[in-house]
C-alpha cells in the first residue's frame, strides 16, 4: 500500500438487500467519480462536501449500470481523513458488484480487508484503541457490548492510557533529571516524590486490569456450561432456554457426545450456552472423548449448571463432582420435579439451588433468574465503560506494569547508579503502553489488528 494508492470496496454486507454501499477513498477519488456517475447536476468534483446527489453509474461506454445516490466527502473531515465518496445503489450481490468492477477500471484498488480504518488511524481520525472498538462494535453480540464498544470509540480507554503514558513520561523525565545532581545532594524528597508516583501509576494499572474479565466476557460471551449426569435434562435445559431445538433428546442415556455451543442474550450479556455429554463411565472412546471435553469446559466455567434428576435424587457420582466445582459458580438445577411429590435435598456449599420442570410451567424461568443473579454479581459497576476489552491491550499493561515494578525496586536502592537502569525500565514500559493508542506502532501490528476487519470498513 502506498499513501497514493485510491481503494475501494463494497461496504455492506453480500446477500439481498434494500440498498448496497460500495465506499472509495484516496486522492483520486474525484476524478473516478467524474468518470463513473451521471446525474443532471454538476460533476463530483465541483460539488460541495456533506451533500448527496441522485444520478447513475455508468460504463465507459456510458450505459447505465445502476441508479445511486452519491454521498461527497472531502479531507481531512472524512473517516478516513481522505477525500472520500460512498455510492448507495440497490441492494443485492450483483449491482454492487457491477458497480465496484466499474470503479476499479476506473483507476481504484480493491481496499484490503480493514484498510479504510487503518487510513483514518495514519491519519489521525482514530487511536488503534478507537480502530479496535470499531471491529468491537460490529461484533457486538448485546446491548452492553455495544455500549461498551461505542465508550471505547468515543475514547474512554484512550485517554485512560494516554494519561498513563503522559504520566510516567513526566516520571522518567524528572527520573533522568537526577542525574544532574552532583552526588549526595539529590534531595531525598524528590526520589520519595518519583516513588509515590510509580506506586499510583502501578494502581491505576491493576484497575484497569481487574476490569479485563468483564471485557472479555462482553465480547467473547461468559462460557456457561450446562453439566451433569447422562439423562438429566441438559439438553432439553438448552433447547427450552433458547426456545427452539439445538440439541436432540432422547430417553436413551449418552445421546450428546460432543459439546453444543449456542450463544445466548441473557439482560444484555452475551453468553455462550454450552450443552455437555453427561458425567459418569463408560467404557465406550467417543463417549469418553465427550466426557473429557466436558470437564475441560467446566474448569474454564464463567457458569455452571449442575442438573441433577429429581426421581434420582443426587448420587454418589453427583456428589464426587459437586465437590470439585467452584461454589460461587454454581447453580444447581433440580430437574423434573414434576414427577416427585418431595422435591429432594441436596448438600452443597451454595445457596443457588432451584427446582424446575421443563414440561411444565414456569418451565426454565427460575434458571434464568437464577443465572442473572450470579452474572449481576460477578460483573463489576461501570466495566461497561472502562473494560479493557482486548486481550492486545491487557498483555500490554501486564508488560508496562512490568517495567514499572522494575523500576520502583531501582528507585528504592536510593543509589546513584540505579537511576539509569530505573530510567530504562520506563522507556521500555513507555514503548510498550505506545503500541496500545498507536503512539508507538509498526507495520506488522497494523497487519495483525486490521487484517481482522472485513473488507470494505
């Protein structure tokens, strides 16, 4: 890619539609436009910026390809930052596709997969941590994880890191300023200044990176698993909370095998909605495989629910795994109690036990409620807004926090000779938090961040 290059690309989503987007971008984006659109008015280049115009795109032959409208932007106030025009034609695979054909004979490339957004960061329109909330917020699978997406465009996050880089900048700064001191006289107020520094940095760091968990779980899903014994009801538990049948059941014990993963909305959080094959032995290598897989699934848990059969009661299998699961993540759902006079007692260290039947009403309701509770309690007040939501940003406050512990121990030697080794330290913490916002970057992180966007945005 060159700063010269003109990219285009179809912007929408394939597939049949009310209208179609195809998006171009670089400085010779008037004069393609000039060549392909036809309209009674004057030509896209003598038009004024943030103004539309009706007309149609035609061929080099000026045949008719498509009835559009054009919508003029010009730099730097554009989302790239260029000279910039989006064409709105009808929607469907084959229009768009004439059109976007017709551009690049024009003179335009076929934009590579992010590359307009990556245009805005160099640019300056973007940080990489405002890029990166944009793919956020196309992938948002609830409400909250597209608030908490449109808190990091708005740049919640990035002025987070900016004042820590900003800050410990000025730490190293005066750290290195010490160095002019003639020795023994340095006063020893100012290395406790620089210290207290540090350790308020190093705080406003773990914060931050307490909130992680909840990002990952507003972007990837919190992983539920729905665990038990063979013929407990898992499945039907899945296919009676999402309301149709992903699972198939059978009396027949050992019919899941493998894990079922759907995902789920549940009062704005995503979840991902894992059906297991059921705890016990066997003998059998593709049920073992299962089983295995199960267990694996459950240590991750952000959520378990544990059925276990009313008419049974829980067994001696029951209790050898219950005693393996983590209290505060468990829900025990007592199934099929519309079989049972006495709904039967279970000896867990965890007051979340409901009782349910799943041909019955009020059928899954009490699970969910169940599973809100323990959600609402495990997410943190305001991680919408301050979540650090990727896991390139967590690695790189681990990192910084890294250097930062390194360089307080420095500091608090109290000797001369530290300083410089101190002063590294946070250079190379500082050169790690840049790559977060972009303040430091080369071209294999761009590569890495915006090779996972779709192309046309």
């Amino acid at each position: 890619m060159t700063e010269l290059d003109t990219i285009a690309a179809i912007a929408t989503a394939p597939g049949e539609a009310g209208i179609a987007v195809v998006r171009i971008s670089g400085p010779a984006t008037y004069r393609i436009a000039d060549a392909v659109f036809r309209s009674r008015g004057t030509a896209p280049s003598a038009r004024p910026p943030f103004t539309f115009a009706y007309g149609e795109i035609v061929d080099a032959e000026a045949r008719r390809i498509d009835d559009v409208l054009m919508l003029f932007m010009r730099a730097p106030r554009s989302y790239t930052g260029e000279d910039q025009v989006e064409i709105q034609g009808h929607g469907g695979t084959i229009s768009c596709q004439r059109i976007l054909r017709r551009i690049l004979d024009a003179g335009a490339r076929l934009a590579h997969p992010g590359e307009f957004t990556q245009r805005a960061f160099l640019n300056g329109r973007l940080d990489l941590v405002q890029a990166e909330a944009v793919l956020d917020l196309i992938k948002a699978r609830s409400e909250r994880a597209a608030r908490a997406a449109v808190e990091q465009l708005a740049g919640t996050m990035s002025t987070e890191l900016d004042t820590l880089y900003d800050t410990t900048l000025a730490v190293h700064a005066d750290l290195e300023a010490t160095l002019d001191f003639p020795e023994d006289e340095l006063p020893e107020a100012v290395m406790d200044d620089i210290e207290c520094r540090l350790a308020a940095v190093r705080t406003r760091v773990e914060t931050l990176l307490t909130t992680w968990e909840d990002g990952r779980r507003l972007r990837d899903g919190a992983l539920i698993v729905i665990a038990g014994r063979p013929n407990v009801g898992k499945s039907t538990l899945l296919n009676t909370l999402l309301g149709h049948n992903r699972a198939i059941v059978s009396p027949t014990p050992g019919t899941t095998r493998d894990t079922i993963e759907e995902g789920y909305t549940l009062n704005g959080i995503p979840l991902r909605l894992v059906d297991t094959a059921g705890l016990r032995s066997t003998t059998d290598t593709i049920e073992q495989e299962g089983i295995r897989r199960s267990r694996s699934l459950v240590e991750q848990a952000d959520g378990i629910l544990y059925l276990i059969d009313a008419t049974t009661g829980p067994t001696a299998d029951d209790h050898t795994t219950l005693a393996q699961l983590d209290p505060e993540k468990t829900i025990i759902v007592i199934n099929k109690i519309d079989t049972v006079e006495t709904c039967p007692s279970v000896e867990f260290h965890t007051t979340k036990v409901v009782s349910v039947s799943m041909v019955a009403p009020p059928y899954a309701a009490p699970v969910r409620d169940a599973l809100a509770d323990l959600l609402h309690t495990s997410y943190r007040q305001g991680a919408d807004q301050q979540a650090v939501i990727a896991e390139r940003h967590r690695a790189i406050l681990v990192e910084f926090q890294r250097q930062l512990d390194a360089a307080a121990e420095r500091v608090a030697v109290r000797r001369d000779d530290q300083i410089p080794l101190a002063g590294a330290h946070l250079r190379d913490g500082l050169e790690a938090l840049g790559t977060a916002t972009g303040r430091v970057y080369h071209q294999e992180l761009l590569n890495a961040i915006f090779s996972r966007f779709c192309i046309g945005k």
